[in-house]
C-alpha cells in the first residue's frame, strides 16, 4: 500500500507483455512492451512531441505512462500488497476501468468501474486480501474467455492470470521467495471483443406471433376447411399443427437459453450497470485515461 511498490509490480507486468507485438488479432495494435501506439500517441501529443513509432519508447517515457495511465487510475498506492499488483496487471492488459469493476465486484460493491471513496473504503476494511485477489483473478478469467480472442489468446492470458494470482497471493503474505512471471504471448483483452449474446429475433419467429408461427397458424386455418374432404388434406393438417407446436415450444426453450447466455455475458462483461441510490465514486481521472 505504499508507492514503492510500483517498480517491482511493473517489472512483474513488463515480463508478462515482452517487447514489441503487432499480432492481427490484436485489439492493442502496434504494442510496445505493454504499451499500444494509441496511448503513445496520446502521452506524446499531451507532451508537444511529434508521434512516433512505438518501439522508440524510452524507459523514462514507459515509465511514466505505467504510473499515470494504469497505477494511479487504480489507485495502486492505497491498495495492499499483492492486491495492488493484480489490479494494476489487469487494467495493463484489459483498461483500469474493467480491473476496477473486477475489484467492485470482489467487495461487493456496484461495478462503475471509477476507483474512488466508496471503493476505498471497501478497500480499507479487508479483512482477508488473498480472497480478494483470487476472487479478482477469477473474475478476470471468466471476462477473457467471454472474448472473441479467446481462441488465438487464450492459452497466454490463462498462464498470465495464474501467475498473476500466483505472485500476488505470494507478496501478500509476505513472503520471500516470490514465484517469477513467464513471458506470455498475448493481445489486449478488451471488452470491445467480447463474443455477441444469441439473437433473440430467433426466438421471436418461432414463438406465438413471430413469422414462422404466423406462417404456420395462416397456413393451417387454410387447410382446416378441406381437412374433412381430403385425407391428403387431413395429413398436411396434423403436420402443420404439429409443426406449430414444435415452433412454439421451440421458440419458448430458444429464447429462455438465449436469455440466459444473454445474462452470463453481461455478468462477465460487468455490462450491468449500478444499482441506482448507490454512492458514485469520484475519482477525478479523465474518461479517456479511465478505459484505455
């Protein structure tokens, strides 16, 4: 909970990211040890600099786009030990804004993804910090592998969230002999690449007043008529009332499923927003910083 804590948390981070990335796949683009082009750019023009390339970071401006850009938006220093790494490889690797909802979430708080006095309050009242970063980690596992990306990144970002937990765990116990991090290959993990909910206009064609049943219910009043003079009548009949309650049922079971895949990828987004009447934070970070 101090800022010397900073150094060894971003050497930690800087062994997970590794040096200069371009992968086609990779929401970040152009990425320089951890840092993609974008957020250089910003850091250069907020400087009066020309943009360059991303590989021509020096370590004194990578250093300062770590602290101002991801540590202090997390509130790096007011987190324990171990707890504030986690949270700041997080907002590294998927924005601070989503690591801050992960750590709402941990403490029960309504995720707005803003790290500010209700947050910090939670924060000061830990009793136990190990359950909190697992319960953070664990959060974060379920965010990636509701990605898109999942299937090209996936095997780097499940080691990177082990080792994470795995040393964060360490250095919030205090001990000595803490686990090294592994070089991961892996891209940015932002919510923009998150896998789309199930349509619901399947459902709604297949259930009571959707065009499939609408079709099925005209074409049947059709044939009801001509049900008693023909048997082939009677035949297209029982098929079209049966196919109608396939449709019906079918429709119900589609959409109760696409429902619930609905809600399981807006609970591993944190797209749920706020409970109203619940007390705002108030970090005063700019809103470009807070999701980068």
């Amino acid at each position: 909970m101090v800022a010397e804590n900073f150094p060894p948390a971003l050497a930690a981070v800087l062994v997970h990211e590794g040096g200069y990335s371009n992968h086609p796949s990779d929401p970040g683009g152009p990425t320089m040890k951890g840092v993609i082009k974008r957020v250089y750019d910003d850091y250069r023009r907020s400087k009066g600099l020309p943009v360059r390339d991303v590989r021509e970071i020096t370590d004194a401006e990578l250093q300062e786009i770590y602290k101002r850009r991801y540590w202090d938006l997390v509130r790096g220093d007011r987190l324990p030990a171990g707890l504030d790494y986690v949270v700041f490889d997080g907002a590294v690797n998927s924005g601070p804004a989503q690591a801050t909802k992960w750590l709402q979430r941990a403490l029960g708080l309504p995720a707005d993804g803003v790290l500010g006095p209700s947050t910090l309050a939670a924060v000061d009242a830990i009793q136990d910090v190990d359950a909190i970063v697992a319960d953070v980690q664990a959060r974060r596992l379920t965010m990636l592998k509701s990605l898109r990306t999942w299937s090209v990144f996936g095997n780097g970002w499940g080691r990177r969230v082990a080792e994470v937990r795995e040393l964060g765990l360490a250095i919030a116990s205090g001990s000595v002999n803490l686990p090294l991090p592994t070089k991961t290959a892996s891209g940015k993990a932002y919510v923009s690449s998150a896998r789309k909910a199930p349509p619901k206009a399947i459902g709604d064609a297949l259930a009571g007043g959707g065009v499939v049943s609408t079709t099925i219910s005209t074409a049947t009043d059709a044939m009801t008529p001509l049900a008693d003079k023909s048997a082939l009548a009677g035949t297209v009949l029982t098929v079209l009332m049966v196919l109608g309650a396939i449709a019906l049922v079918g429709g119900v079971v589609y959409r109760m499923w696409a429902k619930s895949k609905a809600d399981a990828l807006a609970d591993a987004l944190d797209l749920n927003p706020p409970q109203l009447g619940t007390a705002a934070n108030d970090n005063p970070a700019e809103p470009a910083e807070a999701v980068a």
